[in-house]
C-alpha cells in the first residue's frame, strides 16, 4: 500500500540507521516520493521509498522490521515496486545496497555497477536493473 513520508520513518529509524536521529533517516526529497509499506496486525514491519527522475527510479531507505525478515515481504514489496514502474514507463530501477543485501537485489536481476563506498562504516554497491 502507499503511505506517507511521515510514516516511513519509524522503521527507517529502527531498521537502518538506529544509533542516528529520527531527522538523521529522512531524505531531502521525501515530499516527491512514492512510499510503500506493508502491515501485520496494523502496524507497519516494512517500508520502501521510491523516487521517480525521468525514466529513472531509485529506491531508498528500504526496510523490515528484524522479526519479519525471511518471510517474504521484501521480496513482495520489491515485485510490487517493479511492477508499479512498469506501468508508470521506468525504464532503469536502482539503489545503493548495503554489501549485506547484495543477494537480495541479485534475486530480482539486480547487478552492481562500479566500486563498493561507504557510508560511515557500511559498505555499499550501487546496484541497477533495466527495465523490460
């Protein structure tokens, strides 16, 4: 389902980046993208932002709850964002991926492009998928 910046933040908080400020996991553009989230029991476990530039999407600040993890929810999140963009004529999906998840996105026909980064100690990969 859709929901609001607003209500991305929670998870954003406790998922990623928990050890940082509340404001720490917004991001700059929150007014101009597609959130997404999944609820159990009406609370939210799993949040997705989705950012839209030309043909171009960028997901950010994706995150479950530790305790839904390997339920499939991410998986079903992400196949829902790909086929929203699909329709919404995206012709290029990608986002910075924790080292950690790059098997997830792999699943999905995700590749990495150029050298791993960091941000504070976390490694990432760029990782980026065209659309068909």
């Amino acid at each position: 389902m859709e929901i609001s910046a607003e209500q991305t933040l929670p998870i954003r908080h406790k998922v990623l980046w928990p050890n940082q400020s509340v404001e720490f996991c917004r991001v700059p553009d929150d007014a101009d993208g597609l959130h997404y989230g999944v609820s159990e029991g009406g609370a939210l476990v799993c949040v997705a932002s989705v950012f839209i530039s030309g043909e171009q999407a960028r997901l950010r600040k994706f995150a479950t709850l530790p305790e839904c993890q390997g339920k499939g929810i991410g998986t079903a999140v992400i196949e829902h964002i790909l086929a929203d963009l699909k329709e919404r004529n995206v012709r290029c999906f990608w986002c910075d991926a924790r080292e950690s998840a790059g098997g997830f996105y792999h699943r999905f026909g995700m590749s990495p492009e150029g050298e791993r980064f960091y941000k504070g100690d976390v490694p990432y990969f760029k990782m980026a998928m065209i659309l068909s």
